[in-house]
C-alpha cells in the first residue's frame, strides 16, 4: 500500500538532494498536498515538483519543521526492524571508538535517525525524543533497544522543550525495566554518578569527553576554576591528575551535590570546593577579591537557544569571557567553549581577540576541540555540527 504524497514547490529539492533531512512548512506545494489531510507523525512519500521520488518522511503539519526524511527508500515500513538496522549501524561505530558502553548511541539526524538522542550508561538507557514522528513508534523503538541490548532499564526522558514545538508531553517516565538506585558511569579515568530523571537533558554530556581529557592533561599542579561546574565532569578529572586546588561553581544545588559525591567516589574531595553561585556574580566577587586561577574553564548552556537571541545571547558569552579573563593568571589557561548552534566558531574567536584585547594581554589559541566522535557530523546537515572550544594561552601583552 503506498503512503500519502507530499509535493515540493519548484526548487526546493536542493537541500534534500545533497543530503540534508528536513523539509520547512513553507518548502511545501500545499496545493497539491495540503499539509492538513496529515495527522502528527503520519509518514508520507515526498515527491519534488516534477513528481520524482525523494524518499519516505514523517510528517508534522503544525511544526515548522514539517518532515523529516527517514529513508530515500519510498514507502518505508517503520517498525521495529527499521530501528533495528539503524541501532545497529549506530553501535557498530561506537564500538569502533570506545572500549566500555558509555557513549552517545544515537546522534538524531548524524545516524539516520532525526528526532532521536540515545546516551548509553552501561545497560541503561537514556532516550530522548523530540519528534512526533519518533513518538508514535516508540514502542517498535523500544523494542529493538530490548532485543539488541537486553538493558536493564529505558528511561524516556521527555523534560525538552522541543518537544512543546511539537505538541508532545514533558513528563519523564521509565519505559522499561527498572532503574537502579545508583548510576555509575566511567569517562577520562574517573566514575561519576548520574541521575538521569532529574539531570539535565539526557543526565550527562558524553560530547565534552576529548576537551576535558586535555584539561587533564595539563591540570598538574594547577588552580582550576570550573565554571557551570554541573556534576563535575572537568574539575574532577583535573583533580584526580594532580591539579592543586579545583573550585567548582555551579547554579544548582542538585548538580554540586551530585559533584561532591562524585568527588568523594574518586577520593579527590580533599582537593575540591564547591560554590553554588550565579556564574556572572562569582566571578565579579573573585576580581574584586583579586582571585587568580591557573586554568578555567568557561562551558556555559545554550546562550542563543534560538536565532532571535542572537545579540543578547552573544553579549552573554562576551561579558563571560571577559570576566574570566581577568581572574586568570599570569601565563593562564583558558579553557572557552560554546555549545550554541547559532553561534559559530568565528563569533566565538572574536569575542576572544577582543576580550583578550580589551584588557591588555596577549591570548593565543593552542588547540581548539568540538564534540566528542559519538557526535558524528553529517556534513549535509550543518545543524549537526554545534559544539566548539578554544583553549588559550593568556600572558602580559607584548
């Protein structure tokens, strides 16, 4: 049985043809297929203008991103055995790139599958969904992640945003299995526990993994200041790797509880302090205090969660750096990172020469990282490319 068509106007196959999977409400020929004979995550064949085959998508009507390519395939059957090929696709590179099962399984549109995040913590599973599409067959999905993994438990983790854009619920629920009391994951050496009901987005960010194994690298015998510290995932291994002093300073009370358990299991809590404040606040207090520390790390949430925020946002990730700046020492390490999509590598470069310029000191970037290699970029799809660092080398000015 063939699915329901959905036409393209003239032209706007382009983007699709070299790659990309989204298709935009206003990319749509509603004429020929109204966008209203759809209900919430229905499949559909498109078709471009001159009625060529493009391939099976799901759909949304009252999304701006209105489908989403699953296959180049028309009439797809989106069952369990499809999320079984693609599952298995997924795992096959990342058990080509780690050695324990703690990683980002799913990437959404990166591993063919858009709408969809999977973090793997051992045998337990954090998904995130954050289309309709994926949230009417989620129970096929869920079956392949039992058939393939055998886990013990599948949380939806369903407290994003996005998923409003959708019309989809936020309440987080454990779809099967049960959770254990206490989850434990490894990364760079150390264990941390997560909580993932309660943790922000999936309970952890696998996608910071290379940049905090260098801060460990060079942490010895350093005064670190981690900065939106969360549960600890760079303070903590620059501890364990002979850092002096490792401040972490954080919003949440949760997230630094969280922290300094997380410290106590790698026996590094000596070492540690723990501040629960605004991030802006506490480094004005360290300047006036003339506080100076070896590195810091500056790795803040979405600034610009959207395009609109743009200005404000980037004033944000400006006002921040400058701050750090001036509480970092002589011959200092800064360690900048954004993982605003809307904001790119080049606005982030500027804030820093102008930052490092407005005070007076030389800063010089020695290395630059984005997310880890469970993050694959698809290189049709520049929206999977959004994570990026600088670590730079501050001195007196020349």
């Amino acid at each position: 049985m063939s699915l329901p068509e959905i036409y393209l106007k003239k032209n706007e196959d382009k983007r699709l043809r070299k790659g990309h999977l989204w298709v935009f409400s206003n990319e749509v020929d509603t004429q020929r297929s109204p966008l209203e004979q759809f209900a919430a995550g229905d499949l559909a064949q498109l078709k471009s203008d001159d009625g060529k085959i493009l391939g099976t998508v799901y759909v949304n009507p009252q999304a701006l991103i209105c489908a989403r390519l699953l296959s180049r395939k028309p009439n797809l059957k989106c069952g369990s055995n499809f999320f079984k090929e693609r599952l298995t696709t997924a795992l096959i590179l990342r058990e080509k790139l780690f050695t324990q099962p703690y990683y980002r399984l799913v990437f959404g549109e990166s591993d063919g599958l858009p709408g969809l995040v999977i973090d793997r913590f051992g045998s337990v599973f954090s998904v995130q969904i954050t289309t309709a599409g994926i949230e009417q067959r989620k129970e096929s999905l869920i079956a392949a992640l039992v058939e393939l993994f055998e886990p013990t438990a599948i949380i939806l983790k369903n407290d994003n945003s996005q998923r409003q854009l959708e019309g989809l619920s936020l309440e987080s629920e454990v779809a099967y299995g049960h959770l254990p009391d206490s989850v434990i994951i490894e990364e760079n050496a150390a264990q941390f526990k997560i909580d993932i009901l309660n943790g922000q987005k999936t309970g952890w960010f696998y996608d910071h993994r290379s940049s905090r194994a260098m801060v460990a690298n060079i942490a010895k015998d350093q005064r670190v200041l981690d900065l939106f510290s969360y549960t600890g995932a760079w303070g903590i291994p620059a501890a364990m790797a002979g850092a002096t002093e490792v401040t972490c300073v954080d919003a949440s009370e949760s997230a630094l509880t969280l922290a300094k358990e997380n410290a106590t299991l790698n026996q590094v809590d000596g070492k540690m302090h723990f501040v629960r404040s605004d991030v802006f606040e506490f480094l004005k207090q360290a300047r006036l205090d003339n506080q100076l520390y070896d590195i810091i790390i500056l790795d803040p949430p979405a600034l610009v969660k959207r395009k609109k925020d743009f200005k404000q946002g980037y004033e944000a990730y400006r006002r921040l750096n400058h701050l750090a700046l001036q509480v970092l020492s002589k011959n200092g390490i800064l360690v900048s990172a954004s993982c605003s999509y809307h904001l790119s590598r080049e606005n982030l470069h500027e804030i820093l020469r102008s930052s490092g310029k407005h005070i007076d000191r030389h800063l010089v970037f020695f290395a630059s990282g984005g997310q880890g290699p469970d993050h694959p970029i698809d290189p049709a799809a520049p929206e999977t490319e959004y994570l990026k660092t600088f670590f730079c080398s501050v001195s007196s000015s020349l």
